[in-house]
C-alpha cells in the first residue's frame, strides 16, 4: 500500500500565501483525480476543503484552491488569517477502492 | 441535513474486541455513497480503516483487514466497526463519515469517539 508525503509543518505570516504539498505514487496520484483536503483544528472533526482535486464545497473561502501535477497534489492558502491554523491532510483514492492519508501537515499563522 | 454521530465504549480490553456504532440520519445508508471508518491516535494524523458501500460490499486497509469487519444495520440506518484482538496501538479518536463515490471524499464527518485500550 502507498502511501502519501505531505511536509510535517509550514508557516506564513497574515496575509501571505503559503503551499502544502502531498505526493504520492505515481500508479495512485497521477491516475487518479480524487485528491481531496481536509482541515482540522484542535479536538475537531476533519472539515473537508476541497475534492476532486480542485473543487470547493459551498461555504469553503476562496482562498482556498487545490491543483495537482503528475504524482504531487497542492492546497495553497492565500491571504492567510489567523483563523486558518490548523493541522491539513490530502487523501486519495487508489485501485481496490483503497483510500489513503497523508501524514498531515501543521500550518502555523505567525 | 446529513449527520452521523458515533457511540461505544470508550474503554476496552487489551486483546477484547472493539465495537463502535454510526447513527446516520438525514439519508438512507442504502441509497448511495459509501460508509467509512477512520481512527486517528493522540497526537497523530488520519488512518483510513475501512469502507461499506451502500450494495453491501466493503474494503477495508489492508495493514487493518485481518481484524476489522464493517457491516450495516438498515433497519436502524446505521452501520458498525469491529475490530477484535486489540493492543493499546487501537487507542484513537474513531470517526465515522460519509464517502462521496464520485470523488471518494469524506463529508460530513462525525464528531468522533474517543477509544482507550487498557487493562
């Protein structure tokens, strides 16, 4: 089973934007476009902030856009707020309706 | 308005078995989507336990499949985690949430349900 990398930690002062990669398998991420992102804060449930790579649930800010290129998935936050501090996580989904984790990356708002 | 809610002891045995229960309401767990189980450990990040579509077929992780059965109760509109031969490494927040087959993402989510193995 592959798994997914994403970087341990990332910071930005307001108002920057900043970048959180997830890279995976080639034979997962580059054949399939179901990347999904999910924020979490302290002793919450996860909130989902985009799927299918690129695509926004109602309510979810603007500032928040997905993209990917060949086996590496992104989530960029512009215009960061205080309030976007939080743990982040991608998933994908992979042959044998296999979902997979990345181990998460903290966002700290200086 | 879809919700889940998750309930089950929040304390087990070492080498007992695990059982956890999602309450969904809003949607019949039988008309679509998938029904996930996912655990996260103190202070550690999200582990995908395993999957029950709304036909009845399941997939599970397979670092967990060995010891894990999904099923579903449709005349309760809820669907359940076992997990059996547990060590203290099963401690975790256990969330339950909606997959989105078209996509495979997960939302919404239950709140989560906190489970201690210990003697």
């Amino acid at each position: 089973q592959s798994a997914l990398t994403q970087p341990a930690s990332v910071s930005g002062s307001p108002g920057q934007s900043i970048t959180i990669s997830c890279t995976g398998a080639a034979s997962d991420l580059n054949v399939y476009n179901y990347v999904s992102w999910y924020q979490q804060h302290p002793d919450k449930a996860p909130k989902l902030i985009i799927f299918a790579v690129t695509k926004r649930p109602s309510g979810v800010s603007t500032r928040f856009s997905g993209s990917k290129s060949a086996n590496t998935a992104s989530l960029t936050i512009s215009g960061l707020q205080a309030e976007d501090e939080a743990d982040y996580y991608c998933s994908s989904y992979t042959r044998g309706n296999i979902l997979l984790f990345g181990g998460g990356t903290k966002l700290t708002v200086l | 308005q879809v919700q889940l809610q998750e309930s089950g002891p929040g304390l087990v045995r070492p080498s007992e078995t695990l059982s956890l229960t999602c309450a969904v309401s809003g949607y019949s767990i039988t008309n679509g989507f998938h029904w996930d189980w996912i655990r996260q450990s103190p202070g550690k990040g999200l582990e995908w336990i395993g999957s029950l579509w709304h036909s009845g077929t399941t997939s599970y992780n397979p670092s967990l499949k060995s010891r894990v059965t999904i099923s579903m109760d449709t005349s309760e509109n809820q669907f359940s985690l076992k997990v059996i031969s547990v060590t203290a490494a099963d401690t975790a927040v256990y969330f339950c949430a909606r997959g989105v087959i078209a996509a495979h993402y997960f939302d919404p989510w239950g709140q989560g349900t906190l489970v201690t193995v210990s003697s």
